[in-house]
DNA sequence: TTCACCTCTTGATCTGGATCAAGTCTGGGC
DNA sequence: GCCCAGACTTGATCCAGATCAAGAGGTGAA
C-alpha cells in the first residue's frame, strides 16, 4: 500500500543508509553499529526463543527451558515482512499474536471518517494484535517500517497453555499490562504538552526501548518517515522537520537521514518533561 | 486532596442535583431517572456477583455459577468511596484490582514535572489497576467522582484462580484488551482532532459506555467537572465551557449544571467523526 | 443572612502549530 | 548518465484554541 521511495530503507543487510555526502561524515565502524536490524534477515522456519535476542522481553521471559519447549511448539512460523508490508489488516479476524523478532512496525487505526492515525510503534520484542482480542477483529493495521521478522502465536493454543504454564500467564498480563502503561504514557504526551516536547519525549522513549533490547541508547535509527511520526504525535510533517532542525541548531541530537544521535539525552529529557535514566 | 466545592455532587442517595431554578424546568421523575448511581450507597460486605447490576460486563461475564461462587470467595470487601476519595495513590504498591459496583473514577498520572494528566474515566463493570501489573505499582492515582463502591480483587488469589478457571482467564484477557482497545481511542481523540470532536466524541463514548450498563443513552451526568473534561481532552476548562455552550445553541445537547441530555445523538457522532449506534 | 470560595461562563487578545507554497535531497528506473 | 517520485526542509501566512481577565451562579459555614 504505502510505496516508499528516497529516505527509504534497503532490503538487505543494515537497516542504515547514508548518503555519500554523510558518509565522508560517519565513520563505518559507527554507521554498522547503528542498525537496529540483526544481521540479516533470516527465514528459518524451525522457531527458537532459546537463542532469540529478545527472549528477556518476549513471552519466555521467566519460564523454564521445559515451558519455552512448549511454547516453542505452538509459535506456527517466522515469516520475514518486508518494509511497507502489512502483517494483519484492519479488520481481520483476530486468530493470533504477532511477536516481533527483529525490525519495527507502525500500527493505524483507519477512523470512521477515513482518516489515519498512527497508534503506536513496536519494536523487537513486543507483542502485536493485544487490542484484537476482545472484539476478536484487529482495530488497527500493523505495517513493517523496516524488513522484519515475526512469530506468529496462535492464541487459541497460547491460551490453553498459558492454562497449564503460571509463568506465560503471567507474562501474558504482563505484556498487557506494560502496553496499557505505554498507551498511558501517550495519553499523556497528547494530551497537554506542547510539539517540542512531544518530539523529545517520542526521542527519549525509543532510545529507552531500543537500549532495553541491547542497542545502543544514543545511536539509532529513526526507522519511521517523518510523516509517521508527526501523524503519531498529533502533529504535521512540516513541524516536526523544523523540531528537528531546531534540536539539531541546539546541539540535542545529531541527524543524518533517518540515523539519529542523540548528543544532550538529559536535555531532551527536560524539554520533554519525563525523567531519564541517563 | 481535591476539595470540592460549587457544582459538587451531593453525599447521598442521588448522584443529580439541581438549583431551585433548574428544578422547576425539570420533571422530577425525570430527575431521578437521570440518577447514574444506583439506589443508595450500600456498605455491605458480603460480595454477590449474582445480583450485582454490572456483572454482564464485570469480571463473572461468562462464568458458570460454581466458578462465579469461588470468585466472590477471593474477592475481599465491597467499599464506600466518598466522592473526591483517593482508591489508591500513584506508587502504591499493586496488590488488587478493583472493580467499580457504582459511581465513577479518574485515573490521574502525575508528571515528572508535577503536571497531572486525567487518563481515564472509570464506570461500572469496569476495572481499576490493570497498569500496574507490570510495574507492580500503580502509575496513577484512583478518584471518586461521586460516592462510588468497589470489589477488592487480590490478584495474586484472583491469578491462581484464573489459573484454573479458563473462563477467568478469558475474561481477564477480555479486560485487558478492551481497555486497550479504548486507550487506542483515546490516542486517536487526541491525535489530530478538533476540540469540538474531542468533546462531542467524548459524549458520545460516556452515553455508549452508559447505555451498556442499562442506563439512558441520551440522559445523563457528567460525574466528572469540566477542569477534568478538559484535562483528559487536552483543552482548557474555557474551552469546554464554550463548547458546551455552543452545543446548547446548536440543539445538540441540553445542560443543566452536570446533567446532560444529548438531543442529537447523530449530529453529535458526525461532529466527532465517528459513527454511531443511533 | 452574609460571606468566602468554589465551578462555570463569557469576552478580548495572543500564539503555537497548521496550512499553503516553494524548494532540495535521495534512490530507483531507464 | 539523466529523470522522476516521494521524503524532507524551509519560509510566509493564518487560525483554533490558549491565556488573561472579569463576572455570574451555587454551596457551605458562620
């Protein structure tokens, strides 16, 4: 559906590209460690948490070898979703979970009215389709921002084994619990504060999330269009370019494409209203 | 901590009540009618599900009998909630849910910053305290918003039990994920819309939400003051006040202090954009 | 009853971010 | 190589809703 053309991302290996003007400016070493992608795109089918990057995060997360065994056994495939592809529509009948292995996606609620909005962005080891149980109908779209693979959970059989497993019980309402926290959070960042903040805190919450998942807290990519972006934090394009030219004037963060660095964390932290760990 | 006074909802047995002038163009059967709160503040403490009036909606939905027995077993007490009483504080510990009987809540996060943000309206059938699961602590505070009454759920108890009740589990994940669903919604809200469909979005949800608990679509309170409305929609109190106004002369809706009667339900859902069940 | 203190309403002015309008940059196709 | 489409940037103008300000309506306490 959405065609992606300049900014966007390669198929391949590094989920980073760079200009030949930006890359007389980046050293090779540090561009190779910005990708928020693994290695490459793998499409094994035989699906293993055990030597998953984002088992401490994902559904094992606390279960014994044996219970991850099981588990493992009900988790149908890992499907490679190129950049651009949609893992389940809107509307689709709710029949399973989606567990992001590697990439990112963007999720849309499509409104009465036809418009757009984007609801969240997911990262490697999150969950998605939470929202579709209780109407058993997704209520958004889930679209990959970036090559990405999945496993996918079939959640009548998660469910019958999240009966017999306390552990995935609990770490089943712990996803859930920890995504309604999340939605919380944006609630709050909607609601009252003002463009600059919101950019800061949305640049502040990714690296968090990013440096939960082993990578580098102050070098990433931005793997969503700036578009994405300003229609998720309730703002337009054109604002959120001149934030970021702004923040990039006042020495916050470094931009090259879509590789952000993020120079004044604590910074960005006041502006945006929110503590940091840094 | 918030005192209350002018426009604030009386002690007793009826959630409504109306100056002497307002009184006179009122019916009084149709005041009483207007009543969100049930009979009277009932402080028993012996928990029937049973013959609760939200338990279609409430956690038993969908258990047999015999389950729903073991269920009101673990559940601790039913308390009175005077109205501008804390439930439970932001960083409380997370030992139980709560499910609201009658009356209504907000949920309210305080800010880094010390700013408060209204999160959540609360009804009947619907549980407080699913975010903090994964923290362990509550990340926003509970308020009563008329005297309310509530089931405890220890949810270590209530875990176990959903353990071996699968229909539990169902109905937890149900939970869940409709709040989540709704959350989403409220993302949306507050992404790109007007204040105008913000607020006329915001009656339309309540009048729903009411209607599925038995009560009139189309006439109700407003438990919550307009600083609230406000603040949960991202506007200023003035903003509301002027809306609402606006509303009145448009002969979309009809006001008197904090009773509402919506009296064009589908002029009100296009104005938000979303559709309706009218 | 009067007074203090709320919440709510309404008006006047100001401003942050939207909108409109050109551009520039980048990668893919030919 | 050149061209084109789409992503991004930057500037000028406009307007919805914030802010500031004043007053009205209602409640509880003395």
């Amino acid at each position: 559906m959405t065609r992606q053309g300049g900014y966007n991302l390669p198929e391949g290996v590094n989920a980073v590209r760079f200009s030949s003007k930006a890359v007389t400016r980046v050293a090779a070493g540090r561009v190779i460690g910005l990708s928020n992608e693994k290695k490459s795109a793998e499409q094994i089918s035989k699906v293993s948490c055990s030597n998953c990057s984002v088992r401490a995060l994902c559904l094992p997360a606390g279960l014994t070898a044996q219970d991850i065994d099981r588990l493992e056994q009900i988790t149908r495939k890992k499907t490679v979703i190129k950049a651009g592809d949609q893992l389940f529509r809107a509307g689709d009948k709710f029949t399973s979970l989606y567990a992001i292995r590697s990439g990112s996606f963007k999720s849309v609620v499509i409104a009465a009215d036809g418009s757009a909005q984007v609801t969240h962005f997911a990262l490697p080891g999150e969950l998605l389709g939470l929202d579709a149980y209780s109407t058993q109908a997704h209520p958004s779209y889930a679209e990959a921002l970036e090559n990405s693979s999945v496993c996918e959970l079939p959640f009548a059989q998660l469910e019958t084994l999240a009966q017999q497993v306390p552990g995935l019980q609990k770490q089943i309402f712990n996803l859930f619990s920890e995504e309604l926290r999340q939605e919380k959070d944006v609630v709050m960042l909607l609601g009252k504060r003002s463009a600059e903040a919101r950019l800061a805190a949305l640049l502040i919450n990714i690296s968090e999330r990013y440096t939960r998942r082993g990578y580098s807290a102050t070098e990433f990519n931005l793997t969503m269009p700036r578009i994405d972006i300003a229609n998720y934090l309730g703002l337009t394009a054109e604002t959120v370019s001149r934030l970021i030219s702004r923040f990039q004037k006042q020495e916050l963060i470094k931009v090259q494409g879509r590789a952000i660095t993020l120079l004044d964390k604590p910074g960005l932290a006041t502006l945006a209203g929110v503590s940091c760990s840094d």
